[in-house]
C-alpha cells in the first residue's frame, strides 16, 4: 500500500499532464480518483483560485498544495488498503495565451519530440544544447563546450564577459529568436534589441523636459532568475518540459576551467553568479528574453512614473525619467521606490551611476545630448570636424592613429550617425567629407 505522500505525488502527476482548465482538471481528476471522490468541482475550484488557469503550477507547487488541502487528505484516508489514485498518461497540450497578451503566431510545440523536429535535432542533440543533466559547467574541454568566452576592459577598468554561442548553437538560438521570441511584444516602455525602435526614440520622451534622471540595473541578463524564464516560456502556452527546454537553450552555466584569468579576480558572489544557469551576454535570444522577463518591472515603474506625473523609458538596463521642476524635490523618494521596485522583481539599482539633471546643466541618456532637441555630445561633434578638416590638409592616412582597417568606412560610420540625430550637423560633415582626396586603394564608402 502506498504512502500518503506517494499516492499525492501520483494525483499530482495525473493533474499537471494535458490542457489546465476547468473541464480538463474535472476529468483527469474523476479519472484518476476512481473510489471515495471528493467533489471534483470543488476541488478544481480551489486549484484555480490558488494558481492562475493561464499559468499552470509546477509539480513541486501542485503537490504542496494537495498535501496542504483537508479534503484530499480525508479522501485518501478512506482508500486505504485499495489501490491509490491511477496515474494517468494524457499526452500535453499547447496552453492557451492570457486574455491581455497578443502575439503573432506561436510554433505549436508540446511535447519535446515537437521540439526536436521543428529545431531539426536528433534525440541526444536536443538534451546536449540544453544541457539538461547541467554538466557544461564541468567541461575541460573547449570542443565540448557550446560556449567561447570573451573578456572586454570597460572604461571603469573592470573586466566585462561576453559568452559566445558557437556556430550550432547559435543557429538553434536565431530560430528561436525569429520564429518565437520576436513574435511576443514586449512593455511599450522598453526600446532596446526591438524593431522599429532605438536609443532615439528611447529619450524622444525626455526632449526638453525641465528634470531627467537617468538609473542603471546592475548586472540586466545575469540578474534574470531562470525559473523566471522557464515561466515565461509557460505563459506562453508550452508545457513544462518543453519550457525547461526553450530555458535550456537559452542559458549557460559557465565553466571556471575555460574561462580564464579575469575569472579568477571576480567576486566570489558573481563566481557562483556565472555558474549557475543564467542568460548570457552575447547570446541572440538574451535580449529579448531579458526584455520580456522585465514585463511586470516595466509596468509597475511605469505606473510609479504616471503617478508623479513623468515620462519612463527604458534601453536594456538603462531607465529613464522625465518631468517638470517638481521632480527635484520628489527625486530621493523616487530613487528609494525604483530602487524598491526593481528589488522586488529580482534587480539591483546601480545607484553610484544616478544621475539627476536640469534644463541649465547637459542632459544626457544613451550618449544623446536633449536639452533642446537630439544632439551628439559637443566634445564628439567638435572632434570629428577637427578630424575632417585634418584629412583635407594633411590626407586621411595621417589621422588614422588606431589604426582602422577601413578608415574610409570608419568615418561614414560616424557622420552618418550624427546626421541621424541632427540633419543639419550631419549636412555641415558631409559637406567636408566631399572635401577629401582619398588614395586610390581606398574602399568606396559613401556618406548616407
């Protein structure tokens, strides 16, 4: 005779496979709970009350609440010394989406052998790339690994991680990231790694307003918990293993063997941090996962915004905040409230990098000026000429001091993005750029 607990796990396993709604959930339960039944609708009427119809619970949760619920305990009571609650195999099914979220069309993927087809993977290949038994934090081996590490000094002097999918892996992720993630919009608030928006139209709101304060997240990708992931997957309708999966192949437990030196400078938090699963930086699909895990932050930062009264934006981990002259006195319980509100969904505001600005002082977000209108920084306008009218006198090879292996290039590159932010100083740059007599082995670049 099994145990209580053995014949809950049993119900457990029977409620969590197939479609989680009412009449689902009444029949696998009547199904499964053939003798002494408690009241099906009763029960699955508390199960929805306590747990979402649009986002099933997962095992561990569904058997914490049997073992918690008075009617069940009283019902397995009377079936002792007769076969427990049957098992039931009913194949899962696709969920249905929440009321609120519109999507373009989904793949229909429930179950992993649905996966291994549409990604075009064999049995082995799938559990290897997602890592399933998590053994690529153990890899010696750099041809084993999925991942190449690359390590980048920023301006403050610490050391910056960029994983890198190598050429398999990263082909599953571009499917994953064109096909599925790309067709769920993210918060309006958020402008960063999205079509039709950029760092332009990200301090759009902000231009010429009379106070912007500009935060940081610390850590954006590494800080997004994984189970957080495996849910969005799942309120996207997956079933959980499939979730897990799609999880899997987006994230990585970095090895400490091949990582390298500046690994070992690292904290010992951030070490244990990059070893267990997170979303690496430099992945394709870790922006825009990272932008729709950070729905729930979006949209309570941006009540808190409408409620004083501002504009809120946000670029990856830069958040932006606009208003009038009040927002200066109102500005150290906002930091406080962001600061708690980022908290409460799993983030860290950097606060050494706030900056509070007003109309009579630069303001500045995503390295555009907006005081009165975009503008590049007057430093870089101010250089660029300098170097243009440099390459007219003295010829383009003699301003070439790092060295660019497309000089010509290098330089369209950087009046064309001044002309995006201000026509009338990209015309003032170009006009010079027709000025200069480049060598004839030059590569021809034009100025758009």
């Amino acid at each position: 005779m099994a145990s209580f607990k053995i014949n809950i796990q049993r119900l457990a396993d029977s409620l969590i496979t197939g479609s989680w709604d009412k009449e689902a959930l009444q029949s696998r339960l009547t199904r499964s709970l053939v003798d002494s039944l408690p009241d099906p609708k009763r029960l699955v009427a508390r199960l929805l009350f306590h747990f979402d119809e649009k986002s099933p619970p997962s095992r561990s949760q569904l058997i914490s609440f049997l073992l918690g619920d008075e009617q069940i305990r009283l019902a397995l009571e009377e079936i002792k010394g007769r076969p427990g609650p049957r098992i039931l195999f009913d194949p899962p099914v696709m969920g249905s989406l929440p009321d609120n979220m519109t999507t373009f069309p989904l793949p229909q993927l429930a179950t992993w052998k649905d996966l291994q087809q549409w990604l075009s993977l064999l049995d082995y290949e799938l559990a290897w790339f997602a890592d399933i038994e998590g053994r690529q934090h153990k890899v010696i081996e750099p041809k084993r690994h999925h991942y190449r590490y690359n390590w980048l000094v920023k301006p403050s002097g610490k050391n910056r991680l960029i994983e890198i999918p190598k050429s398999r892996l990263k082909a599953i992720q571009r499917q994953l990231l064109s096909e599925l993630l790309n067709r769920v919009p993210p918060h309006p608030s958020a402008h960063g790694f999205r079509r039709h928006r950029s760092c332009l139209t990200f301090v759009a709101p902000h231009v010429g307003k009379e106070v912007v304060m500009r935060m940081d997240l610390k850590d954006f990708f590494h800080s997004v918990p994984t189970p957080r992931i495996t849910a969005l997957f799942q309120r996207l309708g997956y079933p959980r293993r499939v979730a897990r999966l799609l999880q899997g192949l987006c994230t990585h437990a970095i090895s400490p063997s091949l990582a390298g030196t500046p690994y070992q400078s690292l904290s010992w938090d951030k070490k244990k941090q990059l070893q267990f699963k997170h979303l690496p930086q430099g992945a394709p699909t870790s922006p825009a996962i990272a932008n729709l895990c950070a729905w729930r932050l979006d949209c309570r930062l941006k009540g808190a915004a409408e409620r004083f009264g501002l504009e809120y934006t946000r670029y990856a981990d830069d958040l932006a905040f606009s208003g009038s002259a009040k927002l200066m006195h109102s500005a150290s319980f906002l930091q406080g409230l962001v600061g708690a509100i980022a908290l409460d969904e799993g983030f860290t505001i950097n606060h050494h990098k706030t900056r509070l600005n007003t109309r009579s002082q630069c303001q500045r977000l995503a390295g555009i000026v907006l005081n009165e209108k975009p503008n590049p920084p007057r430093r870089e306008f101010d250089l660029l000429k300098a170097t243009l009218f440099n390459c007219i006198r003295f010829g383009p090879d003699s301003q070439n001091r790092e060295g660019h292996h497309d000089y010509r290039s290098h330089l369209a590159g950087r009046i064309a993005y001044i002309g995006w932010l201000n026509p009338s100083k990209g015309e003032r740059l170009r006009a010079l750029w027709e000025r200069i007599v480049w060598p004839e082995s030059s590569p021809h670049s034009q100025v758009r």
